[in-house]
C-alpha cells in the first residue's frame, strides 16, 4: 500500500521515528522552524494589483525567480513524491481536487492521515476541472532536518493556482492542503460566490438528541480544536470549513478528514477522546513532543510528573537546559503536535463524507480576549455579527506562529493569515452570504479567556459544555435572551438550569454577574482600535462596517451615561 511505503520510507529516512508503541512515530521540526512563518508567508501578485496593507505581498515575477532559484538542486538526490487528493467529501459541490509535489515523506504521510486521497478521482475530472498545485522542498537536511531556515518561504502564486514552500518542514508550512490550499480557496470562493474559513464543524445536540451544527472560527490556539471535542457532541472537522448555499440553505464540509492538533495541555480528564486516540493502536505522529528513554511521547501539561530527561526538538534534553540566549528550553515545544485520521473518533459525526455537507445553524466567532466581550452571546443579526464578531475579532498571538505570544493582535474571522484578497472584499462577501437567506444562521462570539481584575479567568474550561448548550437552544428559539448594546446574553435561570444538568455544577448568580458584566470602556476602546485599523489599512473597508460599529457605540455611550462603566446584566432586565 502507498501509506504504508510512504511511512516507511519517512522511518529510513529519518524524517520519522518509530515509538514504543508500533503505531506511532516521531517527527522533529528544526529549533528555528517550530511554527507558521507569517513573515516569509507572501502573495505573489501581478503587475498593477495590490491586496491591501494587511496582506503580505510582493512582485509576481520577482517572486517567482526567487522560488525557482531556492529551489534549483534543492530535491537533488532525493526521492519526489507525488500524490493526489481532494479538499472536502468525494465527488461533490464543495469538492477541490489537488497535486501534492514534496520531497518530505513526512509531508507525504501527514497528509494520508489529513486528506482524503483522490487518485481515482483525478482520474474521472473532466479536462477543465480546476486544479490546486502544491509543490514543496525541504531544502538541505543535516540530521534530516531543514538546514536553510533563513531561506524558508511559502509563496502564493495564485495566478497559477500554486503554492511553493521551501527550506521548512513545520507542517502548518508544508502541507499543501491545509493552510497552503486555503489561500487559493478563498479567492476561488471569492470568484464563485461561497466562504472557505478556518472554522471547525460540529454537531451540538440538544434536547431529543437532535443534532445541530456550528461552525467555529478561533485563532490558532484558541481553543477551537477542543471545542468541537466536547463532550456529548460530535465533531466533523476540526480547522478547515467551506460554506456553500445549496438550495437556499447554507451548508458545510470539513476540507479534511484528520487532526494536526496541538497537544500541549491535552489530558486524560480534559480530552477523554483524543487521549483514548492518542494511546491506542491508531496511526499517529507526534511532532515537537519530548521522547523518553521508553520511547514514549510527553508533551507539556499532560497531567503528569515531568520527565527528567529525553529527546526533543533540542536535541538530549535535561531540565535547566537553555538555548543560545538564555532562555530555559522546555521539554516540549509549545507548539507541539498530533497528527491522526478522524476515524478514530468515538465522537466522529456521521456527516463527515456526506457529499451535500451538513446544514449550519449557527456560526461562532471566538478569541483569547481578557477584557472585552463577554463569555457567550448572539449578535444583534447577521449582519452586526459580521461586522462586531467576525470582523472585530482580536486575540492574543500564540506558539502557532513564530514571534512573542501574549500580544493583542487584530484577527478578523480568525483567517486573516489565509486571507488571499482585499480584507474589505472579504468583509463584503461575508455580508452578502446571509444577505437574503430567510435562514441563515445565527452568529455568535464566545470568549474563553475574559479575566477579573485580579488577573484569574473568570469562567473555567468546562464551560464550554453550557455556552455551546444554550446556543443550540437558541438556534431553535427555546431559549429568552436578554438584548444588550453589543448583543443578546443568557438569562442567569437558563445557565443555571443547564450548570445542573450538564455539569452538575451550581451556577452562582455572584459568577453570573461578574461574567456577563459589560464592561463598557473596554468595549470603547475596542471598536476604537477596529475603526482605525480599518480606516488605515483597510482602504476598501463597506461603509456599513463602520456603521454598525458607530451604532453600538452609541448604544454604549448611552448606557453609560445612566449606569456607569460596568453594567451588571440585571440592569437589562
Ligand atoms: C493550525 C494553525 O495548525 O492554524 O491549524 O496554525
Ligand atoms: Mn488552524
């Protein structure tokens, strides 16, 4: 079988090793190449065109000489794997064939458990069918490991549907079909009239077992991958979704059918699902994790006694090793990760294949934000959750790309690394698609990350169960809501109800309050900070965006005036 050579051939290679357990194996990224480089990551443009300030873009032809000659003799004396997949189900609407070129197995074998193969599939296109073309070298290797770091770049050649990734092995800056091919979907969605996202998909189900689906939009590191984990739900994709309307009715697939997901933090407790996943005999590679001496993957936070010593990223690690500067080098990387099929999932929904994808009921838009928005709430309609959720979405940066983490960063629909076209453009397909749908889908933001001011999260990782609970209830109207300026929130006896129920936790009144407090400056400050960014470097911003935000400003300015800077949820009452 072609997987089984091409894992094989990554062990002999010593792009992988193999662990304890026979399925599984290691691989290691370079000290320098342990995340997505945003910096070196570039859109190749024509003459006369230009993607706006947020975009990082240089001179088509340029570009493209500087790929070929960091590619000329790269892949000399190596093996060039070619492979065929398809981007969403088989043979269906959402369905984007793609050429994977690489010279990594390691590349190769991550994406036989990522994507779904499509070489029969190739075969029955017809000639005209669109067609994504990846092509990847890991430039020279010492110790199998990417050696020209300095001269790591993706470049985005969308003219000729292309990506090329060279000197680099870290998966989020080779694998072609993940964040590579969404590039090009989002301006083949752009052109065709639908939405490629970096959302998960997943059913919620409520009362009855009845089964509804969101799709969530977090930065890297947000929490998205556990969120369409939680318990008593079932997930069909975890990072990549394409939005179609078919029959009037908005509809999505999972572009995938796998995880690369970040282990840091996963426990048995917390993620009873990809625990069991990660301990059993399904296909696994674990990158950036710490080895130890039994040839068993550790990673950070995974409730359990730190190892003494091991392998890692590093090279032999020992606990007070640091790097060239000083820093004290952890015994895994932050960023390390698991790669695996879904199928594995005992919570895997049923949809996942379904060729017409799964109608969408709601839409969540979610960051690491310590002191604007609320823990959960809808948007006033479609369009206010565009502009005020999506498109105001801030979060702290985190070990999914290189550079500091921590810092308050603008990331609209928690795509703006992938975004291929003007922003404003994008902001006016979002507003278009619900335009005139009599169903679309509610839109919701949550925030997992809000901080009292003594600095402590003011709600726990398990909530999650309940704000995602009460939505689905909301998608079907079984649930009030209280309407305030930046959106409608839970009724405390609602949340409590279903604390009980689901966590056998006795919601306090004293937690309600503090978490549903608007906090009426920071949420100033907020819309401020999204009006500049926009009126700066967003020149093709809608109207409309800066509208709404004038509106809920307002709103604001009101409610302050007659109740001050923090407004307890009973005053809406
Ligand atoms: C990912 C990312 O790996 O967004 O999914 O960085
Ligand atoms: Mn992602």
């Amino acid at each position: 079988m072609d997987t089984e050579y091409i894992r094989r051939t990554a062990i002999a290679r010593g792009e992988e090793t193999p662990l304890a357990n026979p399925y599984h194996t290691v691989h290691f990224d370079g000290f320098h190449d342990q995340a997505r480089d945003k910096e070196r990551t570039v859109y190749l443009v024509p003459k006369g065109e230009n993607l706006g300030d947020q975009l990082t873009q240089m001179d088509r032809e340029k570009g493209l000489e500087i790929v070929h000659d960091r590619l000329d003799g790269s892949m000399d004396n190596k093996k060039m794997v070619v492979r065929f997949f398809c981007l969403g189900p088989l043979d269906s609407p959402f369905s984007i064939p793609v050429i994977q070129i690489t010279d990594s197995f390691y590349v190769a074998h991550s994406e036989d458990l990522l994507y779904r193969r499509g070489y029969d599939y190739f075969r029955r296109l017809p000639d005209d069918k669109e067609i994504f073309r990846m092509l990847h070298s890991s430039g020279k290797l010492i110790h199998s490991v990417s050696t020209d770091w300095k001269k790591r770049g993706v470049m985005i050649d969308y003219i000729d549907n292309t990506v090329y990734s060279v000197n680099t092995q870290y998966a989020g800056n080779t694998i072609g079909l993940k964040k590579l091919a969404l590039r090009l979907a989002i301006r083949k969605a752009d052109h065709e009239g639908w939405l490629a996202e970096h959302m998960f998909l997943m059913a919620v189900h409520g009362p009855s077992n009845r089964r509804t689906y969101f799709a969530g939009a977090y930065p890297s590191g947000c929490g998205k991958t556990s969120t369409s984990m939680v318990r008593g739900n079932t997930i069909v994709g975890d990072d990549l979704t394409y939005l179609r309307i078919l029959d009037g009715k908005i509809r999505a697939v999972n572009v995938e059918r796998g995880i690369f997901g970040i282990i840091r933090s996963v426990t048995q407790k917390d993620d009873p699902v990809i625990w069991d996943v990660l301990h059993s005999n399904q296909p696994a590679i674990f990158s950036n994790v710490l080895i130890t001496g039994d040839e068993t993957p550790r990673w950070l936070e995974d409730g359990i006694e730190p190892p003494g010593s091991g392998t890692n990223f590093s090279g032999d690690w020992f606990p007070g090793k640091v790097d060239r500067n000083g820093e004290e080098i952890p015994y895994a990387h932050k960023n390390a990760r698991y790669t695996i099929g879904l199928e594995g999932l005992s919570n895997l929904d049923d949809t996942l294949d379904d060729p017409c994808g799964v109608e969408v009921g709601g839409i969540i838009y979610g960051g690491r934000d310590k002191d604007t928005w609320v823990p959960v709430q809808q948007s006033l309609d479609w369009n206010h959750g565009v502009v005020t959720m999506g498109a105001s979405l801030e979060s702290e940066s985190t070990a999914a790309t290189l550079g500091p983490s921590g810092i308050r960063n603008f990331q609209p629909f928690s795509n703006l690394d992938f975004i291929s076209i003007p922003l404003g453009k994008y902001i006016q397909n979002h507003l278009d698609f619900g335009k005139d749908n009599k169903q679309s889908p509610l839109i919701f933001s949550v925030n997992y990350f809000l901080k009292n001011d003594e600095g402590d999260f003011v709600s726990d990782k398990l909530d999650k169960t309940v704000w995602l609970k009460w939505m689905e209830l909301r998608v079907h109207g079984e649930v009030d809501a209280i309407k305030t300026p930046t959106g409608y929130i839970p009724i405390f006896e609602d949340l409590r109800e279903l604390f009980l129920f689901h966590l056998g936790k006795d919601y306090t009144r004293e937690e309600y309050n503090i978490q549903f407090t608007i906090r009426v400056p920071e949420l100033l400050e907020k819309i401020g900070r999204i009006e500049r960014i926009h009126r700066e470097t967003v020149s093709d911003t809608p109207q409309v965006l800066f509208d709404i935000l004038d509106d809920q400003r307002f709103r604001l300015l009101e409610i302050q005036k007659k109740h001050g800077d923090c407004i307890s949820p009973t005053v809406f009452v």
